[in-house]
C-alpha cells in the first residue's frame, strides 16, 4: 500500500515530468509550428496535470503550463505587451462537463433563472489581437503566452478580409480579437503549390496558418489566402458619440451586440452564433453543429460559450488562465498519432486497388481506428509514408480514417517503403496501373471475387443481357451463400434452389429461370457490353461486333487491330487487350459457352463506305412501323451515329409523329428532315 508521503513524492516527480513534456509541445505547437503530438494527447497531458495540482496544491508553481497560457513569442519578431491579456479558455467535453459549467455560472450570479449565453464556434487557427487607433489599423499581435505577443503587423496588413479602416465612429482605441485560418481549399492550393516548388507541405489548416503568420517576409504571407473572423475585444479607450457615459468601456451591454457592433464596422464576424438559454440550450448547439461540421469550408474542434450578459461577464470574473463566464465544448479530437504497422490491398467492385494503412489502434473523433486510407501509390509516395513509420490519422465525421503524414522525427531506421503487388490478393489475378492514371486496378473482372457482385449486376441490366428479375438483393444472396461465383454460374441455377431463397416463391424462381434462359443467344454487341470491359460501353460494344464479326476475333484482337475500331482510341484498345489477356477472364467466357451461352455473328461493315457510313442522326417523334431503338440499330450497322441532340454536326432527324423541339430546331439550322419511308429509302442506297 502506498503511504501518503510515497503517494506525494510520485505525484511531485510526475508533475516535474508532465511540466517539462507540456514545455517541449508548448514550443513545438506555437513556436515551431511542427508539432510532435495531436491536440488529444495535448489535452490528455494537461488534464493529468491539472488533476495533480488539484490534488497537491503546493505543486502548482508559478512556472506550472496551467498558470499560463501558450509558449514564448518568437524573438526574431518584436514583443507587444496586451494591455488586456489575451487568456485561453477552459475546456469541457462531455455533457455533464457543460450542465457543470452552467450550474456555476448560475452560482456565481446567484440565480437560479436560466442564464443567456452566446454561442459560436471555435475556429481552429491562430488567435491574434489587432489595435485600431482613430478608426485606423495600427498594430497586430498573436497571443503569445497571454500577457506578451509577437509582433505581426506586417503580416496581419496583407490580409484582405481585414479593414485597415473601420466604418463608422470608434472610440479612440480599439482592440479586435479574433481568429486567422485558411479555409480547407485554400490550404490544399497551398500544398500543391508547396509541393511543386519543392518545399515542405503543411499538416493541416491551423499550422499553415500560423506558419503563413510567421514568416519574416510580408510577401510571402501576401501570398497564402488568409482569412480572419473577429470573437471579442481586448483594450477600449475612449467613447462612442452619444455614448459619454461609457468612455472606455464596451459600447454595447452583451458579447453579441458587440459582436455586431464589430460586424457593422466592417469585421468579419463568423455568422455561426446563436443565443441560447441554459444548458439544454447549450447542448442543442453543440449537436446542431456537430452535424454542420463537415459542410463548413473550413475547420473548427469545438464550439464556444460565453455569458451573454457582460455585466454578468464581470461578476464571475476569472481565474489565473482563463475567464469563468466562457467554456470551449470540444468535438472528439479528429486527428491522433500512432504507428503504422503495415500497408495492404484493398480490391473494390471495379477492380480498383486502393492501399490501407493497418494501425496500431488510436481514439480518432469518437471512435477506436485501426485501418486508414492512403488512397493510391502516388499518395504514398507523395507523403513518403513508410511501414513503421509514427502517422497522423485525420477523421472527420462519417468520412473513412486517412493518414495524413508521417511524423519525420520518429522514423524508426528500419522503416520500409510500400511496393505495390503485381498480384490481385483475392483471386490471384494482375494488378496493372494503365498509362496516365493513378488508380491501379485488379484485371479479373469476372473471376475476382471482389468484383463479383458488380459485374453480375451489370451484366443483367437491360442494355446487356436484359436478365429480367436479378436484381441487387437476388445477387447478393446468391453470391454470398457461395451459389455464384462468375457469369457463368446464372446458367446452372435451377428453380427449386431459386425458390429457396429470401422473398423468392415458386412463381418467380420459374420466371427468373425462363429468363435467364431466353439469354442465351444475346446479340454480339450486347454480350460484350455485358462483360464489363473497362471503357467499353454499348456504343463501342457494338462497334466492335460491327467490325470483328464474331467473339473469337474480338478476343484474339491486337491492339493495333482494335484500334482500326471507329472511336476506339490507345487507351480503350489497351484496356480491351488488357482484359482478354486475363487468363481468368478467358476461362470465364469458355464457361459461358461450356453453359450453352452462344452470342451472335455480326455482318461485318465497312463504316468508311456508303451514304450513312459517319453520318450522325437525331430519331424524334413516333414512327409507323419502327421502334426508335430498331430504327437506331438500323442506322448503327450501316455505319452511322446515333446522338440525342440537335447540334450544327448533325446530319440527318429522323421525324415521326409529335415530334417537338428537336424537328423545330433542325428545320432552324436547316438540317435534313427525313420520315420513315425517307430512312428506308436511304438505307437501301
């Protein structure tokens, strides 16, 4: 049993600890803009802390981090004094933290009324306070450690959201606090600008805010799209006209009318802020923007709440950091550190090969994360993350976990670099990176297990091989009881099985059954549309039973065979040629036959010859005797082109009954305007 003596001597030499940490992180954070730990571990630090010196306060010296606020101001710039100190704020986190706060606010007023509060949002950059003398930008200081700042004047005066003059009367000296940030656009133009240049990318908005704001170059500051939203005041010296009787003191009797006031002079104030009334109003708040969070263009890890009433304000007072009448609520922390174990594959349904970081379990935004994206083998090699390496992991809302970057510092020297496989790691198939694309995807689209569902869905769907019946919910049953495995194996299925399935009866197995027989003999066209091939759609599918005639000699094509295809260019050609060299695509179009599939023979036609060959037609209105869609096929196998709207390049509109603006406007532009008898005849030529 630890004796009372042991227990203080322990707590003595952990506070020395935690002290000494919270310094180096305190100069890593705001000196050095490069930070070695997240904001979470930051606060997890500082609370054990403060729990000791609430525990033992004879530990909470002077020189304690909970006595102050932030880290010394940099000494390549000047130092400012804040004749108002600019304090930090509480912290709370949970529900009860805020019904706890409520209750001593309440307390300290004596009240038990329920109180007005302001609430906005706590913007997640670099807290600065700008002097304005006579109405007249002057000066501009960071927070520094609270009572001494750095001087940014320089640097705030290239900031174009913020005046240099104000609108309206002023008293003579105005002191607006606030907050700069980078929106999230604006800070990734700034790392791809950072990264072309060669230089080092920023972690994330709020130290590329503060890096913009200590560079002792204006210009470069000049640069970067900084932006400024005003919160509050610090020193107030003289008085408004009519308002005498306040001489340096707030003009308004409330934090938002003062915010307002700031607004009509021509401050940017966050629109985000609302009166609410006591805890459950405070709570609302927090809820209704924690759903907002991920829509905003720019970052915040909390909101913030203020006694609305600065009389009030008064009364409560402060304690040494920070002002009793305010309370930051902070968001679960949304970034963390922690290692990368290693690096793995994922395969989606098109096949594409997505990288995944697997962690050491971290507490990310309210949630336990092992598996991060790191989204392609450019990204990684972009961020140079290595297995091994120490990562920052961001998650933000509902969106997947990603690293974000490696923590330099703390690479390990065996720290290994990721190498892509050459093999798909569900069906074994090749993984090929196409030219000019930064997805590489898995090549076997119907065998690969991944893609199962996927491509049995495509094929079914009515512009291919029209399997009426097979929907979603259908394929996913049969794929994961493990009936199905490929294409081919819709054409072993039988009804009793079918019939077993969820909400399938008797009646509809049969009619699916029938169905997927009646497929049997699908056109050239469609059956290659039907396999999914990368880049090929209907158009092309058909393009190419057009041109090769058969199934055997679209498989065996070269690539410079394929592309004597009309409209069929390198990047399609290679991708055809791609899928047909997967042996296991092959085996699944043998099974296909093998399982009494047998698609159609084309006539194969020359489309440089004849008087429709690259003429491009427009089909409006109802036709006697042809089906818009046989008309278009019509027109297809004797070269033409088939588009949707009437433009200058079109050659020919096929007209029927109650055809509207298409036939208007071709008459317009005085293109030709045939009926179905004129089709016919044209045709026939």
């Amino acid at each position: 049993m630890v004796s009372g003596v042991d227990r203080e001597n322990q707590a003595m030499q952990r506070a020395a600890q935690l002290r000494q940490e919270l310094a180096l992180h305190n100069a890593r954070y705001y000196v050095m803009d490069d930070p070695l730990i997240s904001d979470a571990e930051y606060d997890a630090l500082f609370a054990e802390l403060v729990k000791l010196e609430q525990e033992f306060p004879l530990l909470a010296t002077p020189d304690s981090p909970t006595q102050r606020v932030g880290g010394a101001p940099l000494s390549a710039f000047g130092s400012v004094r804040h004749a108002v100190p600019m304090l930090s704020l509480n912290n709370a986190f949970d529900d009860e933290d805020i019904q706890a706060f409520d209750k001593r606010v309440r307390d300290g007023l004596e009240t038990e009324s329920p109180v007005e509060y302001a609430c906005e949002l706590k913007l997640d950059g670099l807290a600065v306070s700008l002097r304005y003398e006579g109405g007249k930008f002057a000066r501009a200081a960071t927070r520094g450690d609270g009572q001494t700042g750095e001087d940014i004047t320089a640097n705030i005066r290239t900031i174009r959201s913020i005046p240099l003059t104000l609108a309206g009367p002023v008293p003579e000296v105005l002191e607006v606090r606030g907050e700069v940030l980078l929106f999230r656009k604006d800070f990734e133009r700034l790392n791809d600008a950072q990264r072309e240049a060669g230089e080092k990318v920023f972690i994330n908005p709020r130290n590329a805010a503060a890096g913009s704001l200590r560079q002792l170059d204006p210009r470069i500051t000049a640069r970067r799209p900084l932006r400024f939203f005003a919160y509050g005041w610090g020193e107030i010296r003289g008085s408004l006209p009519g308002k005498e009787a306040r001489a340096d003191a707030p003009p308004f009797d409330t934090h938002m009318g003062m915010l307002d006031w700031l607004q009509e002079l021509g401050m940017p104030v966050n629109r985000e802020r609302q009166l609410v009334s006591d805890a459950a109003g405070l709570l609302a708040f927090y809820r209704r923007v924690e759903g907002l969070r991920a829509a905003l263009p720019y970052d915040i890890d909390g909101v913030v709440y203020k006694v609305n009433a600065l009389e009030a304000q008064r009364a409560l007072g402060f304690v040494s950091r920070a002002p009793r009448f305010a309370v930051a609520h902070k968001f679960p922390a949304e970034e963390a550190t922690t290692e990368l174990l290693g690096i793995e594959v994922q395969v989606g349904r098109t096949g594409a090969i997505t990288p995944v970081a697997r962690l050491k379990p971290v507490f990310v935004g309210g949630v336990t994360v092992t598996n991060a994206t790191l989204h392609n083998e450019d990204e990684i090699e972009r961020k140079d993350v290595r297995i091994g390496d120490t990562v920052v992991v961001r998650r933000a809302g509902d969106v997947i976990p990603e690293v974000v970057t490696p923590v330099l510092d703390k690479r390990p020297a065996d720290a290994r670099k990721f190498v892509m496989p050459s093999q798909c790691p569900v069906c074994g198939s090749a993984i090929e990176r196409p030219e000019d694309e930064i997805i590489a995807r898995c090549t076997g689209g119907l065998f690969c297990a991944a893609q199962r569902k996927q491509a049995l869905w495509h094929a079914a769907q009515r512009r291919a091989l029209d399997i009426e019946g097979l929907g979603e919910k259908l394929i996913d049953q049969l794929v994961e009881r493990g009936r199905v495995h490929t294409l081919a194996d819709l054409y072993t299925l039988n009804e009793e099985e079918l019939a077993g399935m969820d909400r399938m009866g008797e009646k509809s197995a049969r009619n699916l059954v029938e169905s997927i027989a009646a497929t049997r003999t699908p056109p050239l066209g469609r059956f290659l549309f039907a396999l999914g091939i990368r880049h090929v759609g209907e158009s092309t599918a058909r393009d190419l039973a057009r041109h090769f005639g058969n199934l055997d000699a679209v498989m065996n094509a070269a690539e410079a065979e394929l592309l004597a295809v009309p409209d069929v260019g390198p990047v399609v050609a290679a991708s055809i040629f791609r899928f047909f060299a997967e042996p296991h695509n092959r085996e699944v179009v043998a099974d296909l036959l093998r399982n009494g599939v047998t698609p159609g023979t084309e006539t194969v036609v020359d489309r440089t010859a004849g008087p429709i060959a690259g003429k491009i037609f427009v089909l409006t209105g109802t036709l006697p005797t042809l089906a818009r869609e046989d008309a278009a096929e019509l027109i297809r196998a004797a070269g033409g082109k088939v588009t949707g709207s009437v433009s200058k390049k079109t050659h020919y509109v096929v007209a029927g009954a109650d055809a509207g603006s298409k036939l208007a406007k071709a008459q317009e532009l005085g293109i030709a305007v045939l009926d179905e008898d004129g089709l016919k005849a044209l045709l026939q030529s």
